[in-house]
C-alpha cells in the first residue's frame, strides 16, 4: 500500500549482533560503527528481521499513543539480535542502561532513527495485548487507520504472538476491517501473506475473508440495487478465490492433511454463487449469459457432501428449550453464526433455481435441496430470536443478514 511522503511505512534496521567492552577499533572502510559510552560498539551485523515497520499516523491520538507504545515496547525488541535483546530485558544490565546511554540506529540516509535502548521489564512495562489488541480495533474507525493493519499483522507475526492465544482469533481482525468497508485492505494481507500470515488454509478465516463479498451490498446504502457495488461484491469473491489457489494458501495442502480444504466447503462456495446470482437477476434481466451462476452452482452441487450443517438440523441446530442457564449464550451464538454461514448459500441457491435451464441435473437438485436449507435457516432464526427477547436495537449478525436477504 502506498505511504505518504511524510510518513514511510518502513525503516531499516542497522543495529549490531552484540555489545561487549573492548578498546574502540578504527571502522573497517564499509562498515558503520556507533561509538557508545566507556569503550563499547556496534558490530555490523545481519538483520534478523529486516526493517521495522513505522505506522502511519491516524485518526485519533489515543490510538497513535498506543501503536507507538506497542513499537517500542514489543515490536522493536523483537528486531534485535539475542545478544541486544539480553541487554534491555536482563535486570543485570539496567544501571548501565541509565548511567550510559546505548543507542540503536534504525533506517538511513533521510529516514535514520536513533533509539535510545532502556531496560524493559517484561511483566511491568510491557502492554497487555489482549487489552491494547482490544482498544486497536474499538479505535480503528477510518480507512486510514485500517491502512497500518498489514504493519500491524507483520509485527506481530515477528514478535512472536499468536492468533487465538495471546492475540484474538486473526478472523476477528477480518470481520473488523469487512465492517468497516475495508476488504481491500484484508485482501492486501492476504497477498502479502509471508510477511502478514494472513493465510487462506483454515476455514473460519477464508469464511471470513469470502463474507467481505457480502457485506459489500449488504451495507451499502443502496446495496445490491446498485450495478457497481454488486460487481464489486462478485470481483471479490472470485479474487479470493483465486488467491486460495496459491502455493501459501489451500493451494498448498497435500493430500492427506489433517486440514479442511476450504476451496470444498459449501459455505465458501455459495457466496460466490450468491453474488454472481444476484448480479444476473439484478443487472443482467435475470439470465445468465457469462453461466457463471450455472457454474457456481454446479461446484456447489458437486461439494455439497461437505455441507455438515445442511440436512441434519436436529444436530446443527439447538433448540430454544435447550438454551438453559450456562448455556443461553453458546446456544444463540452458535444458531447465529449457522445464519451467517447458510444465509449468503441459500439466496444463492433460491435465485439460481429461478435461473438455471430447469431440464439440468442442477435444477433438479437445487429443487430438491432448497426445502432442507430454510429449514435449518428456520429454527435457527427462532433460536435467535428467542434470544433477543423483548431488547430493541440489538443486532445480531446471522440474523441480520438472513432478514435483509429474504428482501431480495
């Protein structure tokens, strides 16, 4: 992504290998040396990690603070060699730290930063993550805040912090930045997918990752009326796709993995089923010129084995009686997240039927699988709704979607 001039979106790093007492040597002719108090030096040395990433500035200074907080703290330590890194969090070294100031160099020419090195420690200054990841993502409202996420992912991946772990699920980081318009930005993740790990193998990301298509008509304020919007919610939906063909991706899994192969799953199917289905009945008079609903529809139809939840509602699918105390919670979430997953399918399927020369194996089989989708979409609804009560104003994604579908 483009920085501004003002604000490079990288440094490099020239920081030593270690720091030890000697007598100070003359600098080899093409080496940098950076004298530091009482005899010690930087030895050239290789980067570990390469450069480290500088966020461009945002829409809100508590969010600055924060993201320079976790740089300095977090990010930076994890670009210095052991030796450099054993001198700002071992205790043993801290009075030297005050009494002789150490310095690092990050970037050059123009771009050259000197970071003064100071003791850390780890249990008292280094920031909560899950708290701080908490606040990034309650901050992050513009696009040129989510413009640092693909900084964001690759510090952390340095750092050593894992999804799901010490970090949120990175699906979380995906719904967030799809929220708020930005699937340009996740799918710039995705292709910088070794610096990012952003990867299209495991099925709840690329669900994720694939319900940006969605969401592109379903928040606009025209939504799927609109020709360009529509086209866009299609262009996303097959570019994900191609990028899981890629050798990082599922492109990647080897027979016999004990991994999904999300390029087989329904529900990653059907959205592109639903988009271009929606495009042909909204902006092409209802007829499938390009056969791409023909298409996606009969991929659909050949992977639908994998449809775990579709066809079997007593299993994927709690009943409201069900939903006792300590349960309430999991039961409507899980119901709702079954809407998110089967809502985006059945449009798709619904409009194909309509669509789709009837005398075809497809026709057939659309016909005769639909009634076995709205069933489950059915009682997952109720559960749901069950769960709301009498509260107003409170939105639940699942159902959100399905009710703005029903509309099409």
């Amino acid at each position: 992504m483009a920085a501004t001039a003002a604000t490079p979106l990288r440094t490099t790093l020239l920081c030593s290998n270690y720091l030890r007492k000697r007598p100070i040597a003359p600098p080899h002719p093409t080496t940098t040396t950076t004298t530091l108090s009482q005899g010690f030096t930087t030895s050239p040395t290789r980067r570990k990690h390469g450069p480290i990433s500088t966020f461009a500035p945002t829409s809100s200074t508590e969010l600055d603070t924060l993201l320079s907080l976790f740089r300095s703290q977090v990010f930076m330590p994890a670009h210095l060699p052991n030796r450099q890194k054993a001198l700002i969090y071992k205790r043993k070294y801290q009075a030297m730290l005050e009494n002789e100031p150490v310095y690092v160099e990050l970037g050059g020419g123009t771009e050259r930063e000197s970071v003064l090195l100071s003791h850390i420690n780890r249990t008292r200054d280094e920031p909560n993550t899950r708290q701080g990841v908490a606040k990034m993502l309650e901050l992050m409202k513009t696009p040129g805040d989510w413009e640092n996420l693909p900084l964001l992912l690759a510090e952390w991946k340095i750092a050593g912090r894992k999804h799901g772990r010490s970090l949120p699920p990175v699906e979380k980081w995906v719904r967030r930045a799809n929220e708020a318009g930005m699937q340009g930005v996740v799918v710039e993740c995705v292709k910088q997918v070794a610096r990012t790990g952003l990867c299209l193998t495991e099925v709840r990301v690329v669900r994720e990752v694939m319900w940006g298509a969605h969401l592109r008509g379903h928040q606009h304020e025209r939504g799927w009326e609109d020709e360009r919007i529509t086209g866009k919610a299609l262009a996303h939906a097959e570019n994900v796709e191609r990028l899981m063909e890629g050798p990082l991706h599922a492109g990647g899994l080897e027979e016999g993995m004990e991994m999904v192969d999300p390029r087989t799953q329904p529900d990653v199917v059907g959205v592109l089923l639903e988009t271009a289905a929606i495009k042909a009945l909204k902006h092409q008079d209802g007829l499938d010129g390009d056969r791409k609903v023909a298409r996606y529809a009969e991929r659909l139809m050949g992977c639908w084995r994998n449809a775990d939840a579709v066809g079997s509602p007593e299993d994927a699918v709690a009943s409201a009686e069900d939903a006792v105390r300590g349960k309430e919670r999991r039961v409507w979430a899980a119901a709702n997240y079954e809407l998110q997953r089967w809502a985006p399918v059945w449009k798709g399927m619904e409009i194909a039927a309509r669509i789709v020369d009837p005398k075809t194996e497809v026709a057939e089989w659309l016909k005769s699988t639909l009634p076995g989708v709205e069933n489950v979409l059915k009682k997952n609804c109720e559960v749901v709704e069950s769960s709301l009560g009498r509260k107003t104003g409170v939105k639940r994604r699942g159902l959100d979607w399905y009710h703005g579908l029903r509309k099409i």
